[in-house]
C-alpha cells in the first residue's frame, strides 16, 4: 500500500462522495487507515511507521471536519455529520480507546483465541510467562512484545494480537507471535498459552487506567499497584500504562500506553516490579516446558511418556513422570510453539 495508492484512493473517495455516492466513498477513505506494509522489518521501521501513524491521525482528523464543512455548504443532511463524527473521534481517540469498550472480547471455542466483540477481524491471544531457573528479569532483558505485569502477584502475560479473515489465518499469526517470542537459546522464562475461556477469565478483572510518571518508570514500577502494561521492543520499554484493579467485569483486553521519553531497559523495570517480593519459583508446568523447549526437533513421542484424552482436556505425562491436564487447544499451542 504506497502513497500513490492511498492518494488515488483519496481523490476516488471525494469524487465518489462529491457524486452522492458516499458510502462507496466512505469505504475509499477508509482504506487510507489501513497499515503500509513496511519494506524493511526490525523495530526501526515499526517505530517509524507508529509515528507516521501518530502524526496522520489529527491531519487526518481535521481533513474530516473541512469535508463536514464542505457537505453542510453544499446543503448535505447525513454527510456533515458523519464527517464530523470521523473527524472529531480522530482527533479524540487516544481519550476514548481508554473509555470505550472497543477492547471487549469473547472465546472462540476450542481454541486459544478471543475474538473482539465490536471489530470480527480483531484477534487477541494470551500467554502465560512460566519462570525458569534463571532470574526472571535476567531471562526476560532481550524480550519484545507487549507484557501485561500483575504487580501484586508478580505473573506475567504476553499479549498478542492481529487482524485476519478468519480463525484459521488468526490462529495462524498468532501462534507465529508467540513462537517469535519463545525463547532460543538458553531459555530462562517459557511461554504458556492459554485456551481461550482461560484468557478470558483472567482478562475479566475490570481495570481503571492510573497515573503513570514515563519519566521515573523504574522507580515507580516497585510502587504501581494492579497491572503495569509494558511495550517492549529491543530489550527496552518504548511505552507503558498502568491500571488498577477494581473487580470484576467483562473480559477486555485494554492496549492503552503512553510513548516514553528515554526508553528504559526490561531488565531494570522488571527488577524493580520484583524488589518488594521477588518473583515466583519455577514450578512443574515450567519444568514440563523447559524440557520441550530443549528437545525441539525430537519427534512428539519421544517427549512424552504419555498423553491420554478425558473429554476436552489431555492428561500429559512428562518424561520426568509429572503429570498435569490441559486443554486441548492448549496442548496444540504448546506443541506449536516448541516444535
């Protein structure tokens, strides 16, 4: 999608509009906000294109509030204010991702996904991080994704989201997410994906967004109650947001941060999350995947003493003799990730 795409698009939809064929023409300009796709991958063209992005939305905004202008001149009745209505959430978005229940989600059966609510291409998955033997920050230092941190018990979640047609394609991006994710080489943290009536259920706790000083994130991380919700890119935060817990509610996934001004290392923000009460020990599901992720490439039964169906759940036992139930779709995952 090159500008000269997005341009001819631009010009179609205001002629198609000018022409009273507005919803045609809606649909052009909705095309200007879908994403370029990037010729040059890494976390430099991410962070150029999320400020490309950024910089666009209130152009784009006010450009929506002219239209408005124009369509109420040329004696429109429903144009003017939806072009109003565009323009002005544009220019508020950043308030109202926060308020509005956009981020509402629900499970997809016998999978690990959560398809949003109010926008069906919207797909969301969720990942446990198991700690191992390693320190927890120490193994997570070079982590890139988006890290959901319960302050209060010290367990973390990975957030994975995508857009896509269908389940398959969704499952698909996904689980490629979290393989990307998963650690290589000397692992120290391991990813556990959750089936997604799990997800939801822990995605149920209703949060309320708090103050968050970017500047002194390091030492306020030990003293954020609730939900500390870290970008990471290249071993470092770029941007953060902090909830409190207040409950109960409908399962959300709430994206919402703020762009940083100096990027601190994960390292030194996990640590101080931990500086009150450490984290967690390793338990047996870490022990479990700690030994697939070390026999990648063994075929499946040479990693598993057994593995029996009970009705929708699996009863796995390893080859250290620990036995544990998931689910199915949970299983799947896991094999996807460590294979």
């Amino acid at each position: 999608m090159g500008w000269k795409t997005k341009a001819l698009a631009l010009v179609l939809g205001l002629l198609l509009l000018g022409g009273g064929l507005w919803p045609m023409g809606l649909l052009c300009l909705a095309y200007l906000f879908l994403p370029a796709k990037s010729r040059h991958r890494g976390t430099e063209a991410r962070e150029q294109h999320a400020v490309r992005l950024t910089r666009a939305r209130p152009i784009l905004g006010f450009a929506f509030i002219l239209l408005a202008a124009v369509a109420l001149a040329s004696g429109g009745a429903l144009s003017p204010i939806l072009f109003l209505l565009s323009g002005l959430a544009l220019l508020a978005w950043p308030a109202l991702r926060v308020w509005l229940p956009a981020g509402e989600v629900k499970p997809v059966g016998g999978s690990v996904l959560l398809r949003s609510r109010y926008f069906p291409l919207r797909w969301h998955a969720v990942a446990e991080l198991k700690p191992g033997p390693e320190s927890f920050p120490r193994a997570m230092s070079s982590f890139e994704g988006l890290l959901a941190v319960y302050t209060d018990t010290r367990r973390s979640f990975l957030l994975a989201s995508g857009n896509a047609l269908g389940r398959r394609g969704a499952e698909s991006k996904l689980l490629a997410a979290f393989r990307a994710a998963a650690p290589h080489r000397n692992p120290g943290v391991f990813l556990l994906p959750l089936s997604s009536s799990s997800a939801a259920e822990m995605l149920r706790t209703k949060l309320s967004p708090t103050r968050l000083s970017p500047e002194e994130l390091v030492d306020s991380a030990s003293g954020t109650p609730g939900v500390l919700l870290l970008d990471c890119r290249g071993g470092t935060v770029h941007r953060a947001g902090a909830y409190t817990i207040e409950g109960e509610g409908r399962p959300e996934v709430r994206l919402a941060t703020s762009e940083l001004e100096s990027h601190p290392m994960v390292w030194e923000v996990l640590d101080s999350v931990g500086r009150k009460s450490g984290w967690p020990e390793p338990d047996a599901l870490s022990n479990f995947l700690d030994s697939l992720a070390a026999t990648k490439g063994v075929p499946l039964g040479e990693r598993l003493k057994s593995m029996e169906g009970d009705g929708s759940e699996l009863k796995v036992e390893s080859l250290a003799g620990e036995e544990f139930r998931l689910s199915r779709p949970q299983m799947r995952a896991i094999v996807s990730i460590y294979s």
